[in-house]
C-alpha cells in the first residue's frame, strides 16, 4: 500500500484531530509562581562538536594552523568562493531590481520547479510532475525537518528510522526529536576501511517493513564511500520487497564527481525504474555556494497525483506552522542560475571547478603520505569521494595534531577535503606522518 494514501483520509475526516494533536505540549510546566524556578530543569546541551571546533581554530593564533573541521568549500588559497554563476545571477538580479516581499509559504514556485528538473532529470520530471510535491525549505536540514514533520503526520505508529552508521550527525538529532526511533547500521568497515556493502543488504533485509531508510544520494559524509550503481540498483530492489521508503540527503548533487547528473544516478533510479515513492531532501549549499542564505527544498515523488496534492497541502501547513514561509534572496539566485541556459551551463563549470580542485587535493595528499613514509596503508583516501575524506586515526593522534601542530579536525579524523591547499596540504601530511611515528 502506497505510503501516502493515509494523507486522503486525514485531511478528508481527521483535521481537527490532527492540528489539536500537533498543538498539544508534551511537558509539564510547573504551577509555582515563582519565575526563577520555571527552568530549573533545563540541562546544559554541549556546543555541537564541529561549530566548537571552528571556534577554537578561530582563537588559535598559530601561523600554520590549518582547519580541516568544518565542511565548506575553499579555494586554491584557502579563501570562501563565490561561484561565478552565483556572482552573475545576483547582478542581474540587482539590476531588475529586489524587492523584500514576503514568498509564498510553499516558496519560490519557479525555484522548485527548477530543483526538481535539475533533480530528476526533464524526461523524468515532465512524465512526474503531477504526482510531486515540493516545498522550499531552510537549507538540507530544513528539507529533513519538513519530511519528518510529514512522515510523522501520516504514519502512526511511528516508522523505525535507520541511519547509516557513521553518518552526518544531524540526521540523528534530527529525526529522534521528532519523536522517532531511531536505529543505526554498519555502512563502514574500519578494518577495510571501505563501505560494508554485504551488512547494508542485511539490515535492509531484515528490517521492518513501513519503515525509513536515510541514504545519501551521493559523497557519503562522513566517509566518502558511495554504493556502485550496481549497488545501489540492489538496494533499490530489498527496499522495494520490504516496503521501505527511501527518504535520500542530497546535499553534494554535481558537487560529487562535477557532474550533476552522474551524482543523481540513485535518486533518478528509484523514483523512474523502481516507481518507488520517495523522498529528497535538497541543499544549494555547497553546489552553489549559498551556505548563509540557507537554500533548499523538500521534494517527494508520490504514486498518484491526488496523493501529491494532499501531500503538498499537509507540507504547506506545516511551513506555515514552523516557518510561515522561507526567505527568497538565495532561491531567487539559485532559480536564476537554473532557469538561464547560459548560466546553468557556468554553473555546471563551476562545480566541475570545485570537484577537480577537490580530486587533487586528494590525490596530493596522498602522495605526500606515501612519500614521507606515513604508517599504514593510505588506499582508501583515493577511493573516497567528495568534501570529505575518512583517515580512520585513533582519537589520541587527532588530539594530537591539533595541540602539537594546530591541525583542526573532527574527532573521528574525518577531514574537509576542501580545506587541503597548495600552501598546507604537506604540512598536513609531514603532521600525521610524525604523529603516527611518534605514537
């Protein structure tokens, strides 16, 4: 049975229900009336680990120090990038002339028609149109919230959620404060150091049926580790017998390998080969750039087209509710840069840009471990793809490169790829190397 079938009935015979259970508190609040006693139970929430990070390097006056932590594009010398497409879109955008008008609480309607192109491909999207349903969201995470907050609404009781293992951290926090449980799997094998493809057939196999499975549509982050196509044709197929909804992060699509449509390869698969419904959680963070205009979208691929306007009618509640409606200035750069052909065109050239820059900072460091002689086997950085790269050093060496030698990274020595340049890329090298030697 078609996952969103439910939406028909809840909007055609339990709406009051539904909005009076969206509104009701789920904690107490205490009876006293002394004010200094309201939050004595809240408790201290530590700072989220790769912000901390940055702001420690921010305070690090060391003139070597590198930042390998937080996951934003840089050029060849360490600088933020506007895209040259992203540059263009917004003059012509200032010479027709800005406004500061309230979008609609779906958003920017040509922006989500254009994602959704760019995202299923034109042949795709003219036979799915009909059975979509987008909204305009604050960024990926937006998109997450937004298809939590629907998943949530249809399905009761609620789904088991399975996130892979390593994982962008969001995605827990995400999910299980909105009330789902969530279970994580082994995507990663330490010991080869590559995808653990055999326990991913295995959790889907045995996993229970209606439930949500988070995939990242490409550049597996932390790991960098991405299913074959073959693979992912075989995910597709147990997700399908098991009567899981694929609900993919997509926040690196042409940022992966510089191509956009290579890196949709999946999302295209299990919406047009497999007719699976599926969701699709869009970000214009990095691909373009826009990382503080906090561009996105949510989109979903229904069976019917009755579904999909329910569906997209139960989303704009929801933005109502959460947001009222999304702020315009980045989608009308990113609907510019999608909807012009020449800039669409630049705009591809620029993630190509980005992607190669990327691959040879890659293969750069790599080289430098080879020849300075660093411990172990190093394979697996040229394998990895995308922002990130998994170096799978112990805490204690991660430690110590950023006391000893002011290389920031994460604690589970996953790095930005993207902060490597030609100015630091061997320092970083020469680190880990005498660290691993001096361990």
């Amino acid at each position: 049975m078609p996952l969103f079938r439910p939406v028909i009935r809840l909007f055609s015979r339990r709406q009051p229900q539904y909005f009076r259970r969206m509104t009701t508190l789920t904690t107490t609040v205490s009876t006293s009336s002394a004010s200094e006693t309201r939050f004595h139970q809240a408790r201290f929430i530590p700072p989220d680990a790769i912000f901390a990070l940055t702001a420690e390097y921010l305070q690090d006056t060391h003139p070597q120090k590198v930042n390998l932590g937080q996951g934003t594009y840089r050029d060849g010398d360490g600088k933020p990038w506007v895209l040259p497409s992203v540059n263009k879109a917004r003059e012509t955008l200032s010479a027709q002339g800005l406004n500061h008008e309230y979008l609609p609480i779906l958003g920017l309607q040509t922006f989500r028609e254009a994602t959704a192109e760019a995202v299923l491909g034109s042949e795709l999207f003219a036979q799915q149109k009909s059975k979509l349903a987008t909204c305009h969201s604050l960024s990926g995470t937006g998109a997450l919230h937004l298809a939590g907050l629907l998943l949530r609404a249809c399905q009761s009781p609620l789904p088991k959620i399975y996130i892979p293992e390593p994982t962008w951290s969001n995605h827990h926090q995400v999910f299980s404060s909105l009330g789902f449980p969530c279970e994580s799997f082994k995507y990663y094998d330490h010991g080869t150091r590559d995808l653990d493809i055999e326990s991913y057939y295995s959790t889907l196999k045995s996993a229970e049926p209606q439930s949500i499975v988070i995939l990242h549509a490409c550049a597996h982050n932390p790991t960098g580790c991405d299913p074959t196509k073959d693979q992912w044709r075989k995910i597709a197929q147990l997700m399908k017998n098991r009567q899981l909804f694929p609900l993919f992060d997509a926040a690196y699509l042409g940022f992966n390998s510089g191509d956009y449509d290579e890196d949709a390869f999946a999302i295209r698969y299990f919406v047009g080969e497999m007719a699976m419904e599926t969701g699709i959680c869009i970000s214009f963070a990095k691909n373009m750039g826009l990382y503080g205009e906090r561009v996105g979208c949510f989109m979903l691929a229904t069976n019917t087209s009755e579904a999909a306007v329910n569906t997209q009618s139960m989303l704009e509640m929801l933005q109502r509710s959460e947001v009222s409606n999304p702020p315009a200035f980045g989608a009308k750069i990113a609907s510019q840069v999608m909807g012009t052909k020449d800039l669409k065109e630049m705009w591809f050239a620029d993630m190509v840009t980005m992607s190669g820059r990327i691959r040879s900072m890659r293969q750069t460091l790599y080289d430098h471990l080879l020849s300075f002689g660093a411990p172990g086997s190093w394979d697996h950085l040229i394998r990895q793809s995308g922002m990130f790269g998994f170096l799978g050093l112990s805490p204690a060496v991660v430690l110590k490169l950023k006391n000893e030698y002011h290389v920031y990274m994460a604690a589970n020595s996953r790095i930005s790829i993207a902060g490597l340049n030609p100015s630091n890329v061997e320092y970083v090298a020469h680190s880990i190397t005498q660290c691993l030697k001096n361990s």
